[in-house]
C-alpha cells in the first residue's frame, strides 16, 4: 500500500507541463548553498531572503543543507498541473513553485490556503519544500515515509507564517479535536488540508513543537504504519 501511495505522489509532481521561460542566469543567494532562476530580479532576492529565514527555522528543526539546492519560480501555467502549487525533485535537488502573480490558480478556493495573500502563501511554499530538500539530504539509516516528510514541511510552513495569518488559514478548526491518526501516508494524499491541521495540532502540543521534529530528522520517531 504504502508504495503505491509513493508511486502516486511521484506521478503527481512529477506531471510538469508546457515550457517555462526561465531566468538566463541564476541567482546565487548570499552565505547559502542556493541559487535561485527567476526572471524577475526583485522576486529572486525575495526568495533568497525567504530561503536564508527558511535555513534558520529548518536548523531549529536539526535539518542542515548538505547540497546544493536549486529553486525555479515560474508561472503556473507552465509548471505544474493545477491543485500543484510547487515540488521537489529529490533527484536534481530542484524545487519548482508557481510565481505569485499565478499561484492562485492552483490553490482551491475551498482550500486553507485560500484564505491567506497569494505572497505570504508563496514564501511559505518556499519553506515547505525547502523542507523536503533538507529532510532528503539528512544522513539517516533509510528514507523517512511520506507522513513523516509532510509532517515536516507543514510543521515548517505553519510555523513561517505570521500569526495573523496561521490563525487564518486554521480558522475554525482551533477547537476542533483531530484525531493524530490522520497524520499517515494516505490522509495526506487524500485530505491535504486536514493533513496540516492534525499536524499543526499536534506540532503545537506541549512536549512536541522541534524537539519532536529533530526526532523525525533522526529517525527516532516516526508516523510509519506497517501497511496492512
Ligand atoms: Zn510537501
């Protein structure tokens, strides 16, 4: 089960369609291991900025980039299939995400995320597959499953928002108790927004904010489920 389930997310970031203009040259981000092609220069330094914040939260988190990391910015339309605001492409090291101007295309407008400025969603796009790429550098015995991946980054994103705009996009589940079950491999493919709002529940728990995080890192905790 649980490989199909890897299978079936591969496929969905992996679907890139058309052929995106991108920068002519790269972006070489200050005092980080980054080089970021977009062609709008003002957004470049923007996503350096947010990377460098980005690097700091992850190191709380005990992630450390080992390895060039490559972040493309380009339109929607040429990036990813809709509902797909950004990826990882562990193989290259390369995050792709959808410029402002066009992400709001591919969030849903029932989504959490709809609810929060289409600049703040992009700088915590950044942030969440910043995640990914460090989570995937880090020296562990065998690769963490996808619960444990996505726990990570929306732990992350959420926690990069400002606080006007968390309680946003978690408006109307404060007080709503989600079961931490719903933190696992398939819920996450199929529930996304649920996903994040179990994890940052239980993320925000006493005991559990990075220290839980640098655990998953170093492969004492988990949210693995032997599949049936
Ligand atoms: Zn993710």
């Amino acid at each position: 089960m649980q490989a199909i389930l890897r299978l079936a997310l591969a496929g969905a970031l992996a679907f890139l369609t058309g052929a995106p203009v991108w920068a002519e040259q790269a972006l070489a981000c200050e005092a980080t291991d980054l080089t970021v092609e977009v062609p709008d220069p003002d957004l470049a330094a923007r996503v350096c900025a947010t990377a460098q914040s980005g690097l700091d939260l992850l190191a709380e988190f005990g992630l450390v980039q080992s390895k060039t990391i490559r972040i493309q910015v380009g339109s929607q339309g040429a990036l990813h299939d809709t509902d797909c605001m950004g990826s990882f492409d562990a193989g290259a090291g390369l995050i792709r995400l959808s410029d402002p101007a066009t992400l709001a295309r591919s969030v849903n407008p029932g989504s959490l995320w709809h609810r929060i400025d289409a600049w703040a969603l992009f700088d915590s796009l950044v942030i969440h597959e910043l995640s990914h790429a460090l989570l995937q550098q880090a020296d562990r015995a065998s690769a963490p499953c996808l619960a444990d991946h996505e726990y990570v980054a929306y732990a992350a994103q959420l926690s990069s928002l400002a606080p006007a705009d968390r309680a946003l996009v978690l408006d109307g589940s404060r007080e709503e108790r989600i079961d931490p079950a719903h933190i696992n491999d398939f819920i996450v493919l199929m529930d996304p927004d649920l996903f994040a709002r179990a994890v940052w529940q239980h993320f925000s728990a006493p005991g559990h904010g990075a220290a839980f995080v640098r655990g998953i890192v170093a492969g004492r905790l988990s949210f693995y489920v032997e599949p049936f």
